[in-house]
C-alpha cells in the first residue's frame, strides 16, 4: 500500500514543524490581553500570510483548469481541490474589517523572508504544480491543529458574544472567520475528506513528483519560521528602548546589570518566560527579579507603535 504523501511530509518536517510551533505559541500572547486591548496586532500579524494563500490557491484554480497544464496534474489537481477549504476570502475579509490600509503589510525592506517566500510560490508554482500537494498540506492542515488552539484563544480575547446568534456569526463581525469552515462539524468533515484524497492521490505520483514534494515541504517550514521571526520584528525598537528605561528607572540598583540584556531578551523575559521559570533567569543573570520588575515594567504594545 502506497504512504500518503501527507504521511511523508509529516515525517520529513516534523522538527521543523515543532520549532515553528514553539515560535508561534511564544509570540501569540504580544497580540493578546493584557498586552493589547485591540485585535489590530494580531491582524497585521496574520495579515502576512493572505498573499501566500491567494497565490497556491489561485494558482490550483489556475492549473486545473489551463490546457498548458499535462492532462494527468490536472485531473491530480482536480481532485485535490475542495473549495470549502479555501482560506483566502475568508482572511481577506477579516483583515478589511480589522486593518485600515495604511497598517497593512510592512514594507519589503524590513521583512525580506516574506517577499523572498512569497516570490518563491509564484515562480515555483507555474513550473511545478504538482508542488501544490505541499502548499494545500501544510497550510489547510495546520488549521485543523495548532490553528484550533489559536482560535480558541482569539476568541476567549476578542469575541463579544451576540444573543441568538451562532459562533460563526460572531467570529465573522470579530474578524476570526478565517478560523471557520462553512457546514456543522466546522470544517472536521472537509479535513477527513482531503485527507482521503490526498492519500488516494498520493499513488498517481511520480517517485521525483514525492521526491519534489517533500523538499519543498521542507523548504516551506524553515520559510515560514523565518517568516514568523519577521513578524516577531515589528515589535518597534523604540517601545523596547522604553520598556529598558522603565525597567531601569523601577530598578536604580541593578540598571548596570539590566544594561547587559539584550532588548529581545527583555521582551521574551516580559512576555513569554512563565513565572517559574524567573528563578533560572535570576540565578543565570545575577539578578533578584520582583514581580514589579518584569511584570508591571513593560507598557501593553499597540498597533500604532508597530505601524510608526
């Protein structure tokens, strides 16, 4: 019996996969309370990846449908595509009624991952639709994941309950629908149905066709982790230097040793690091850190910074 091309791509990235996921899981609270009052954050954040699924998507439309494209891929594609699962209107949507225009995605020259990825897609994708097996893999795949946590804290944070209305509706006027799929089960019945297809596809690919594939899988884990970082870097360097005055200021005693941290390595400390982990930093840095040293130091981060 053939292995699902999905199987392999687990197996060929699952490192990879679990750093992007730590990333992920340490930057998510910057766009949560109590760091933000507003939704905007997390917005400009996910507002990156609407360019990556409107060019595969488009692109597998695109494909299945050209003549140019050799009978056997589009027939592959064909059956690959299932429309429910497209994700790109839906997060069009929600960034329109988040994001004005001015507070889009930043400028190239401060996020060269991102453009370098994203022209990456558009020329590999032309040359090589069989590749698509990745792109409708990896992305439609992680919503049904790490992508449900996710949800589910947006939701506790940002979603104001309308009386007699559904959770789709109120995830839609709170700028989440991207995190839905149309239907009852919420898109379990669309997973278990590309699945399926996926592993039945699996057996009308070529041994280079698997081979493309899954190096392109690879590739796409380490963009997107580098792409996560660029995010991670619109926190403005001018709130950090602000947040080490304050932490300075609040601790006279120590500002020297305060001095020797690196400003990245005071936002992990104020926002990521768990309580009980104070202790290893103090005991590596010197330092005695107090409740109001490291929790109450740092201002909540704003979108208007991140867009200054």
């Amino acid at each position: 019996m053939t292995i699902s091309i999905g199987d392999e791509i687990n197996a060929a990235t699952r490192s990879s996969h679990t750093t992007l996921n730590q990333l992920i899981l340490q930057f998510l609270p910057l766009s949560l309370p109590p760091q933000t009052s507003s939704n905007q954050l997390y917005a400009l954040g996910i507002s990156h990846f609407l360019p990556i699924y409107s060019v595969f998507e488009s692109s597998l439309r695109a494909h299945k449908r050209s003549k140019s494209t050799p009978l056997r891929t589009r027939e592959t594609l064909s059956a690959l595509h299932l429309p429910g699962l497209e994700r790109a209107e839906a997060l069009e949507k929600d960034i329109n009624l988040l994001l004005p225009p001015s507070q889009r995605v930043p400028s190239p020259s401060h996020h060269s991952h991102f453009e370098a990825f994203k022209g990456h897609i558009q020329v590999l994708l032309s040359s090589k639709p069989h590749l698509l097996f990745a792109y409708t893999w990896i992305f439609y795949m992680a919503l049904f994941s790490g992508g449900r946590y996710i949800r589910s804290k947006l939701r506790a944070a940002f979603t104001t309950p309308v009386a007699c209305e559904s959770q789709h509706y109120n995830d839609e006027i709170s700028g989440l629908s991207f995190w839905n799929f149309p239907g009852d089960t919420n898109g379990e019945d669309l997973k278990i149905d590309f699945k399926a297809r996926v592993s039945t596809l699996s057996e009308t690919l070529t041994e280079q066709e698997k081979a493309d594939i899954i190096t392109e899988s690879v590739h796409i884990m380490a963009s997107l982790t580098e792409v996560v970082r660029d995010i991670a870097d619109t926190v403005p360097e001018r709130t950090i230097a602000l947040a080490q005055n304050v932490i300075s200021d609040t601790s006279a005693g120590q500002h020297g040793q305060m001095s020797r941290i690196r400003p990245s390595w005071i936002i992990l400390l104020r926002y990521v690091l768990p309580m009980g982990l104070l202790d290893l930093v103090s005991a590596a840095t010197g330092l005695a850190p107090s409740r109001t040293l490291w929790y109450s130091a740092l201002p909540p981060i704003s979108v208007q910074a991140v867009a200054e």
